[in-house]
C-alpha cells in the first residue's frame, strides 16, 4: 500500500514574476503538492506521515519570505523541495504552481510548472 498526502489549490498572492512590473502588485499563484510517503505500512502517528500544514508553512516560507522577489516558478518549486525534502517521511513530492494572470501575450491558457522530486 502506497500513501499520498496533498494540498491542492492552495492559492498565495505575492509579487514575484520575471517581469519587474510583475513586482507592483500582488498576483495570484496557485500550488498543487502531493507527497507520497517512505512507509508502505499502517500509519497511526502523525511522525509517519506529513501534516498539510506544513505543506502549507512551506509554500508561505517561500513565498512570503524571499529576500526579493522569485523571478522563476521553478526557483518557488525548489525552495518548496527544499524545505519538505527535510520531512524523513517523504519519499517523493508532485509540485504543480499555476500563475493565473502571468502576461501572455493574448488571452488563453494557465501557465503552470511541476516538478516531480525523489529522494535518493
């Protein structure tokens, strides 16, 4: 038995982009993490698993924290990965991040990364 712990459509607003003028005013960011779990076995404590709130703290630690602002989705994917990987109970993590009003240049479509990270 396989286990898999997520948070999906956690929406953060934030000033990141590439574009400086992305960095005026706050924009939706939409993230989508799943965790799927070392052990294969029952879990009866919450130190055998991964509690949604830290996926959580780990997105607003991102996304909120950042020196300056995150010019790339992937850059905000790794330092998720970053932060979570330190979780023994992980074994893999699924991050999607969608930028609903990134600039296109005509309407149409959500721009969205994900990154799919195994530990070794």
């Amino acid at each position: 038995m396989q286990w898999r712990v997520g948070l999906e459509a956690y929406e953060v607003n934030a000033v990141h982009g590439y574009y400086d003028r992305e960095h005026e005013a706050p924009q939706p960011f939409i993230f989508t993490v799943w965790a799927t779990l070392a052990g294969n076995g029952r879990i009866e404590a919450l130190e055998e698993t991964l509690n949604y709130a830290d996926i959580q703290i780990a997105i607003d630690e991102v996304m909120h924290n950042a020196p300056q602002p995150i010019r790339l989705m992937e850059e905000m994917a790794q330092g998720i990965v970053d932060r979570l990987a330190e979780f023994a109970a992980i074994a893999s993590l699924s991050i999607r991040i969608e930028k609903p009003n990134a600039p296109l240049p005509h309407p149409g479509g959500l721009p969205a990364i994900e990154v799919l990270w195994h530990r070794d």
